[in-house]
C-alpha cells in the first residue's frame, strides 16, 4: 500500500454535484473512494490495451444449447485453449438458453483472442469479454 497523498482539484460545480449524485446512488462512502475508483478504471483499461500484459478476466457467454453442435464447438474451442482458461462455470438460464462463464488470465492479446473466437461462434447471441490487470489493482487505500 502505498502513500495518501492529499490533493485538489477544480472543477465545475455542476459536474461535482452530478458526481455526488451519481456516487450516492453507488453507495461511495465519500469522494474520495470513488476517485480512486475511477483512476484505477482509466488505468486498467489503459495497461489492458497493450498486446502483452498479464491479464486476468471473464468470458461471459449466452447461447440456446439446442443450436446445431454448438455446445461441442465451444467445448473444441475451450480445449484449444486450455493454457488460457482457470475455471468454467455453466448455468442452464432456461430450457433452451445456457450461461457460460470462463475464468480466464494470459496475455491480452491471447485472451483477446479466445473471446473473439467463442463470441463469434455462430449460435452465441451474446458475449461479453472483461479484462483487468491484477498489478494495477493492487494498491489499495483506506
Ligand atoms: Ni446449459
């Protein structure tokens, strides 16, 4: 953990007070936390960018089970990339509709690239890839 630094900023009344709103409806204790929430998103996503940082996320899949051999190519595809994938988790949503979740960590640019591949199968009507750097995270404050 490193240092608190106090410091100010300017800005205009009217976005402080949408901020404060907007914080209060997130359950922010105060200001400061959710500064500090918001620098580390900017930061993440920025170090996320690069091709070659260690990432860690989730694939998040949504697909109807009875879609001609999709669970067997989404299952290939998983195999292909085993070296990418921690943990899977399945949720059958309903009769026809499945819920994936992979636990996933490797080089951006790798996990990147499953996702593609597991969103763009045909059948999956929706997916949604979350990447985020542990070493950014790691500093926490009070
Ligand atoms: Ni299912």
């Amino acid at each position: 953990m490193g240092q608190l630094t106090r410091t100010g900023i300017a800005i205009d009344d009217d976005l402080l007070a949408r901020f404060d709103r907007f914080i209060a409806r997130q359950g922010y204790a105060n200001r400061s936390e959710a500064f500090r929430d918001l620098i580390r998103d900017r930061l993440v996503g920025a170090a996320v960018e690069a091709p070659e940082a260690h990432v860690v996320g989730t694939i998040t899949l949504i697909y109807d089970h009875h879609s001609r051999l999709l669970p067997e190519k989404l299952m290939d595809l998983q195999h292909d990339h085993h070296d990418v994938i921690i943990a899977t988790t399945h949720a059958h949503i309903d009769h026809d509709t499945c819920l994936e979740v992979l636990v996933v960590k490797g080089r951006a640019k790798q996990v990147q690239k499953l996702a593609d591949l597991l969103i763009g199968t045909k059948g999956v009507r929706h997916g949604r890839l979350v990447m985020t750097s542990p070493s950014v995270v790691l500093t926490q404050t009070a």
